[in-house]
C-alpha cells in the first residue's frame, strides 16, 4: 500500500453517516421539545406581562374596575406593554386580562387563543403554567363567563367605556 494514500475507506465512511445519523435521530426530538417547552414560557410571560400592565393602569386610575358585581375582561388591543407580548405561535386573535374586585383587593386573570390555536381557557393568573396551553382548533373565546356569579360582564370598549354583558357561565 502506498505510504500517501490517507483516504477514507467506503466501510469508514459509511460509519462515520450511520453514527451520525443515530446522533440526529436522538437529538432532533430533544431540541423540538426544548423549542416548544420555550415558546409555552414565551406565551406565559406575555401574558404575565399584560396583567402587570392592567395593574399599572388600574393603580394609575386610567381605569376603574371596583365594583364587586362585575367582572372586567380588556383586550389587550387597549393595554400599553414595554416589552414583549406577542404570543410566540403567531398573531393575537382573542386575548383580555380580567379584573374582578373582592375583599378590598383585585384578582386577576387571563384567557387567550393565537392564530394557530394555542389557547389559555380562562385562568387566574397566578396559577398559569405552560401546561395550561392547549390547542384549540374553534379558535375563538368566550367573554360570555363570570367570575364567582358576578351578575355583570363589562368589556372594555376602544373608546375607553365598558360593554355590558349579561353573563352565560360561570368560573
């Protein structure tokens, strides 16, 4: 055998594509689980970030959602943000922060579904984890539910009033 020759064998080379391969099979499910496990964070972030929003306003008497027979849905069409907030699946079809007042102190929550159906049911927010995104294919939510038999729903309108609702359901 010639003292130069130093290339790869077809054995070697095949060997070299089959370890990587196996290498690709075991990593691929990995890194698309990390990626998703990152935009459900990114998706509970934002909407953390809109509650926080709420409270600024609420604490800056841009708004005033005390009284206890109501409960408050805003979209977040209305809601200033510094950072962030878009859902990290695609475009914003439906998402409000609700405000009920209770015991002298407010409560929020939040509900939520994107474009491509990534959905958070109605929810206090200090209870929200990425496991509480669905997805949901009717795409829609429903401002039609009360919190705790509350007997009014209002709906923040662009112009700053309130919609009034009579509640459907209750949560």
């Amino acid at each position: 055998m010639n003292k130069y020759n130093k290339a790869f064998t077809l054995v070697e080379l095949l060997s070299v594509i089959i370890i990587l391969g196996i290498i690709l099979i075991i990593a691929i499910p990995s890194v698309t689980q990390y990626i998703e496990n990152s935009r459900k964070d990114v998706y509970v972030q934002s909407a953390n970030g809109y509650v926080d929003s709420v409270k600024a306003m609420i604490t800056g008497r841009e708004i005033s959602t005390k009284r206890i027979d109501t409960t408050y849905y805003i979209p977040i069409e209305y809601i200033q943000i510094e950072k962030g907030g878009d859902s990290p699946y695609g475009e914003w079809l439906e998402a409000y922060v609700v405000v009920i007042y209770e015991n002298d102190q407010y409560k929020f929550y939040w509900t939520s579904i994107d474009d491509s159906g990534h959905k958070i049911e109605l929810k206090s927010i200090e209870n929200i984890t990425t496991s509480d995104i669905i997805n949901d294919s009717t795409k829609t939510i429903n401002t039609d539910i009360s919190i705790g038999h509350r007997e009014k729903i209002y709906v923040l309108k662009e112009d700053g009033t309130f919609e009034e609702k009579v509640p459907l359901n209750y949560y």
